[in-house]
C-alpha cells in the first residue's frame, strides 16, 4: 500500500513536472539584441515540431554545415531532433539560403510564417547569426531548477520578421595559453561560446615568456623545451613558486582541427606570436636568438622580462621567417599577430651586435624617439616585410608605434584608444581592446569572494559602456577603427571554468556592444536579456557571473549631516526591504537615507518574481570617529588611485585584503599623505589607526612615519603624537600592515594625520629613482 502511495505520488510529481517543461516561449530578444523584430499580427504560430526539416542548398558545404549545427542546437534546447534535407521541401521546414542582398555581408534576415521559417543571409555567415538568434530565442529557462535537457513535443514560434546585421567587422576574444595552458576540447568550448554571442575573431596568443604552445617543425625544441617551465609563481609579487613542473602545447593535427572547427562556426583564428619581447621560451630553447647567449629560463613568473630578441643578428629573422611561413601555411587568416608589447630596451643598448645594427642603419635618436624605440621599429619593419612575404598583414600592439609604424600594420590599441586613435588617423586599421574597459583578468565585482585577479574593477556595466570609436576622432577615419575585443590574459586563471567566470557574461557585453549601434544600447535591458541567456549558459556547463544579477547599492556620503545616502537596484525592478542592524524590515521605497552612527548591517532582499527568485544583499559597515567626517587632502592622490578620494579613508569600508586596485584604497604618488578631518561636535580621541597596503615589487612602501596632530580651529595644530617606522631595505612579501598609535585622552575640533612616505624608489629597487606609493585605508578614530 504504502509502495503505491509513492508510486501515485512519483507519477504525478513526473507528470506535472514534464507539463511544466512542455511549454517553451520563444524570445528573440537575445545578446546580442537583433536589430529588429516585426510581429504578424494575430494569434497564428510556426509549430517546429520532430516532422519539421531543416533545407539548404544542395552542394554548399558550408550551408550544409550550418543545418548540421542548428539541428543540434535545437535538439540541445528542446529535446527534438530535426532531420535535414536538400529537397526543396517549402512547408514545416527551416529554410537556408543566402540570397539576401545587403551591404554587410554579415546581414540575415529570419521570417517565421505559418508555414516555414525561412533564414537568408547575406552571406553563409549571416544565416549562422539567423541560426544563433532563432537558437537562443529558443530556450526556456528553468528558473531554480538543476540543468536538464527540455523535453517538448512542440515549440510555437510567432510570426515575425527579424532583419539584423552588426555594426563592426572585427568582433573578437583573445585567450592566453601561455601562462596557462588550455587543451583543445577546452578551446573549442571557448570558440562555442563566442559563436554563441556571434562573435567572428578568436585570437590566440600562443606564445610568451612562460611557455611556447604550438609546434614548428623546423625549430622542434621550441616545444621540447620552451613549452615547459619547471615551477608557477604564486599569485603577484609573492616570489613564492609552487614547485610543480608545468607545460603543454598544440602539436600542428591539432592546431588544423581547430582551425577548422572555427571555420565551421564563422570564426577567424588570429595566431599571435609574441615578439620580439615576451619571448623567454625562445630564448631558453636557441640561447643564439638572445643578446647575451644566456643562460636562459622559461619564464616562472609573471611581469616583464628583460631579455629579449637579438635586433642585432640576422639569425633572429631567418629564424621568424621559418617560424612565420608555418604559421602563414595554418592558419588561413589574413593577419598574423606579432605581439610587439613591453620589449625593454636594456639588452639591446648594452649588445654590441645591436648596437652595430643601430650604426649601419643610420639609427640616432630625436626629439620623440629614444634609439631603442627605433631600432624596436626597425625590427618590426623587417618582420612586417616577412609578413607579407607570406602573403598575411600584421597586428601588433599599440607600442609598434613607437619608433614609427611599419606601413602597412594593423594596430590592437590596448593601452586606451589614444594609440589606436593616432594609427587611425594615420590611416592605420586599429583593434580598440582598451584595459580599463575590456581586459577580462580584472575583477568583476569588489566580492571579497572573487577569484584573485591581475586587480583593477571591470564590471558588466564597464564593459558595456565601451565605444570602439573615440569620441574625436574625425568621422572620414572612422572606417578604420575595425572592431574591437575582450582579451583574457590567465597569469591568475588556471583552470577553464575560470576562464568561463571571467569572460561569462562580459563577453557578451563587448558582443552586443560589436553588434548594435550606440544609441540601440540600453544596459537595464541588456542585463535583463543576458539574465535569461545565463540559464543557457549555466545549461551548456559555462561557468558565469551571476553579480549584475543581484541587488546593487550605491552611497552617496554627507560629511555635512554625517549621513549616507544608499540607493539600491535591481534590474527587475523587483519590489526589495530592507533593514538596519537587524531592526524592522522595511519596504524600500526610496533611497535611505541613514546617520552614520546608526550604520552597522544594511541587509535588503527582494521580493520573488516568476522568473526572478529571491535576491540577498548585506553591507557590513564599521563605524568610528572619523566615519563620514568632512575630510581634505593636502597632496592629491596618484590619478589611477584616486578611485572616489579622500571619502574613500572614512566611508566605513576597510580596504579589501587582496586588492589595492579595485576602489577601496587610495594611493599617493612620490608625496607624503596629509588629511585633515573636521570632527564635530568637539571629540574626545584616544587612539588612531590606519592600514597601509605594502607590495614593495609593486611599488608600494609602507610610511615612514605618522604623525597626528589637532586643533580647535583648524589653524593652529599641535602634536599629539608620533612613531617612525623602520626603513625597509629589501623587499617584503605583500601584506596589510597596520598602524596603531595611541595618546592621552583629548577633546579637539580637528584632527590631522601625517604619513610621511619614502616617495622615491631606493637605491636597492629594481626601479630605483622612480616614484614609490602610499597605499592606504581606512581611518579609524577612537
Ligand atoms: C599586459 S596587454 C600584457 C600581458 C599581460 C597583461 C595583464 C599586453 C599587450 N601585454 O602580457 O598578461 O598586461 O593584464
């Protein structure tokens, strides 16, 4: 009896739990969000159902690639598995074809009627964008619920006409497999994700101090040895290395099965080969290729290296002429990326050879260039002329302007746009892959909880805002700014689910960014599209950001009244409450505004939606003295670490322990700190304290003394106390040291505190004379 009982209750529980998946609503509001979309008026449908054929033209190739993959797709997102034809079948079937006269050659245009879906692109490529469009408008999400394949006998698709094109050409994502390496299944899953968000460029930065990854025949031990490093360093600047051997590389089968399974999804492969800097895995395989003949080391470690190409030796350039005809022969791109990036000069001043090449070729330096910048740009000439030899043109990274510009390269603008902007101009093709904007090893949200990163904060939004085109740059050289990408440097990634959290969904923003003209943007939307496309993800296994998802706060400080304004979204615009220090939950209605003194736990949820379950949010705040005090700075902090300024030091947010980089810290360049705060009402203090952030092979060095001092009347100050620390003469390992001084009881106005910094580098420093930095947070006041 009881055995029935369960069994009944099973067979409901299945039943209703298959009728709940049987209903799948299309949307073809997907990333990126297709140009546009005209309903039929009426109620009528496309019904796909398993009797529904997928038709192509006989004979083309790549057509017939495109119907093999959508009969996938579909069955992935609804358990039907469509049979695919040649036969001119015009009812119940999806149509390919690619007659479609437009001007971008990317263009497609989707028409769903009663009787068929028809997909015309302009080109072959165009019906794979129709094929990603009709496949992500396909996908019901399952709020809450654990992966599964959706089982549906039907799928009713509206009538409508979607016409879609993307705005650039060049709509890419680099990944770094040198400073970790990512075998070819992993590969392929990444190219997926970018046909996925139609992406058409995968760059492949192949090659770097840390570890060569593909194969050249005619130089074998650049994998026998330059794919191998005998140990990784440990997060940045720790000089701490894991002990564990580590390597890999592509052999060439392997390298064409993935230029293939590009090919198959629209996707040009970039091949980077670093040079003639980021080359320590060359040098350590064929120590002739180097000034000094070595020894040499792959790189274990992260940063730059010194040691780089010989600019002297002709060795050099017959050896990148073997190395690039390879490349030319694998990769049917039409550009090959040369790296170009952070080549120090050091080694080539001191080598006799380069400096006998900087004799006979007239090199001497002027106002603008240093003579190693040109003789940079004398190498890059040389190679860009191997380059072309090949039939292939060139990338290179913004400093291959440096020293002037080979003429026919193309530039990838990474340090701003003002590079790109200058080639440009030039009438140079120009990559925007702006850091500040699009380099995807910088933290996504200011969660203590991220994965360690390079630093720096680049959330969804950020990445959303990007325009490739700089706002001043004249309308007639527009045509040259190509596209733009995401690049994905893995110093601190090493596995692929975290390459996955990283790019995921900020990829896509960059896509749509590619895809839809500026004023078509709209960020609330687009989070609210992406939501829905992060359970297609989360389904095919891609590990994703879920950060922009949730609740978000934002503070707004009065030192005035000693109040915080907190404004808090979602981008549901689901109803939220909110409670303070675990009194009343209130409803939340509009911003809050609290006395800082009242601040200890903001807590806020919001109410569940359909499609939208419950979202939690706390901020734990830690209150003092000083908190939301007015407060001013004498020296102004350096411009990269200014953040929100000197409200950053009493916001009642301590500095996050693992990075200086992401808001929560000021930073002062070559000058001391002095900030004066307006105590009120009069105060009585006893104690001070303060964290400096100390990572001295980053430049940061700890105070050398701090003094506190007050006033009644904000003239006139007098010492209240003062410690000196000991001067640091090697380096130390990266730590949060924290400053404490204590002094008889006072009541003051005013209390001023002056850190005295060392400013410059020492003499002991690698970068010695150069400017060193205070990094600090919070104050705290007793
Ligand atoms: C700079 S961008 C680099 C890379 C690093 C990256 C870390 C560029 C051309 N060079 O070698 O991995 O910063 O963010």
């Amino acid at each position: 009896m009881k055995h029935k009982i369960i069994y009944i209750l099973t067979t409901i529980f299945l039943i209703t739990s298959c009728a709940n998946r049987e209903q799948i609503t299309v949307d073809f509001k997907t990333v990126p969000l297709p140009r546009s979309i005209e309903y039929t008026k009426g109620e009528a449908f496309f019904n796909l159902t398993k009797s529904t054929s997928i038709v192509y033209e006989e004979g083309n190739e790549r057509m017939q690639i495109v119907a093999e993959l959508l009969s996938q797709y579909l069955k992935q997102n609804t358990g039907i598995e469509l049979q695919i034809s040649t036969d001119n079948k015009k009812e119940n079937a999806i149509i390919l074809q690619n007659t479609l006269k437009h001007d971008n050659t990317e263009a497609y245009e989707l028409t769903v009627s009663k009787t068929n879906i028809i997909i015309n692109g302009a080109s072959e490529a165009g019906i794979f964008y129709g094929v990603q469009t009709l496949r992500k408008a396909i996908f019901q999400p399952q709020i809450g619920e654990a992966r599964h394949q959706p089982v549906v006998s039907k799928v009713e698709i509206p009538l409508c006409t979607i016409l879609d094109f993307p705005q650039f050409k060049h709509r890419g994502a680099m990944l770094d497999v040198s400073r970790h390496f990512f075998d070819v299944q992993f590969v392929k899953k990444y190219i997926d994700v970018l046909a996925l968000f139609n992406m058409n460029v995968f760059h492949w930065h192949l090659t770097d101090d840390q570890g060569w990854r593909i194969e050249i025949k005619k130089h074998p031990k650049l994998t026998e040895i330059g794919s191998k490093r005998t140990e990784t360093a440990i997060d940045r600047h720790s000089e701490e290395y894991d002990g564990t051997p580590y390597g890999g590389y592509y052999t060439q089968e392997e390298i064409k099965e993935v230029v293939k399974y590009a090919q198959d999804r629209f996707i040009t492969i970039i091949p980077e080969i670093d040079i003639p800097g980021h080359t320590l895995a060359v040098l350590t395989s064929y120590p002739n290729l180097g000034c000094t003949g070595g020894p040499y080391q792959v790189g274990r470690g992260w940063g730059i290296y010194e040691d780089v190409l010989c600019a002297g030796n002709d060795e050099v350039f017959n050896f990148l002429d073997d190395v690039f005809s390879e490349i030319a022969t694998l990769f049917p791109s039409a550009y090959i990326h040369i790296g170009g990036d952070e080549c120090v000069k050091n080694r080539w001043m001191a080598c006799p050879k380069c400096k006998k090449r900087i004799k006979e070729e007239g090199i001497k330096a002027d106002a603008q260039h240093s003579e190693g910048e040109l003789l940079q740009s004398y190498f890059i000439k040389r190679v860009d002329k191997i380059i072309a030899k090949n039939g292939k043109k060139l990338i290179g990274w913004d400093e291959i302007l440096e020293g002037g510009i080979a003429p026919n390269a193309t530039i990838m603008s990474w340090r701003g746009t003002e590079g790109g902007q200058i080639a440009a101009g030039n009438g140079h093709d120009v990559i925007m892959t702006s850091e500040a904007y699009v380099y995807l090893d910088y933290y996504q949200s200011d969660s203590a909880d991220e994965p360690y990163t390079f630093g720096w904060l680049t959330p969804l939004k950020k990445v959303y805002s990007f325009d490739p085109i700089p706002k001043d740059l004249a309308k007639d050289k527009q045509q040259h700014i190509l596209g733009a990408q995401v690049n994905v440097w893995v110093e601190y990634i090493k596995t692929g689910a975290d390459v996955e959290y990283m790019l995921l969904p900020r990829m896509a923003a960059l896509a749509e960014t590619l895809w839809s003209y500026p004023t078509e943007k709209n960020y609330k939307e687009f989070v609210s599209r992406m939501y829905k496309q992060s359970f297609l993800l989360d389904y095919l296994d891609y590990k994703n950001s879920k950060a922009s998802y949730n609740i978000e706060a934002e503070y707004e400080y009065d030192t005035e009244n000693k109040r915080v304004q907190i404004s808090l979204f979602n981008f549901k615009d689901a109803p939220m409450h909110y409670s303070l220090n675990n009194t009343d939950v209130i409803s939340y209605d509009a911003p809050i505004i609290a006395p800082v003194d009242s601040l200890h736990i903001l807590r806020a949820t919001s109410v569940p939606q359909k499609d939208y379950p419950e979202q939690q949010f706390e901020r734990i705040f830690s209150i003092n003295k000083a908190t939301v005090c007015p407060i001013t700075l004498k020296y102004a902090p350096d411009a990269k670490y200014t953040f929100k300024g000197a409200i950053t030091l009493v916001d009642g947010q301590a500095g996050n322990p693992v990075s200086y980089r992401t808001g929560s810290w000021i930073g002062f360049s070559g000058t001391d700190m002095e900030a004066t705060i307006k105590l009120k009402p009069q105060t009585e203090i006893s104690s001070f304290d303060i964290n400096v952030f100390v990572n001295t092979r980053g430049n940061l060095f700890d105070a050398k003394s701090i003094e506190i001092e007050v006033s009644d009347d904000g003239k006139i100050f007098s010492s209240l106390a003062k410690e000196t620390y000991p001067i640091t003469a090697e380096h130390i390992k990266p730590q949060v040291v924290k400053h404490s001084l204590e002094f008889t009881k006072t009541k003051t106005n005013y209390i001023r505190i002056k850190m005295e910094a060392y400013k410059i580098l020492p003499d002991w420093h690698e970068k010695v004379g150069g400017n060193s930095l205070l990094m600090i947070d919070e104050i705290v006041v007793k």
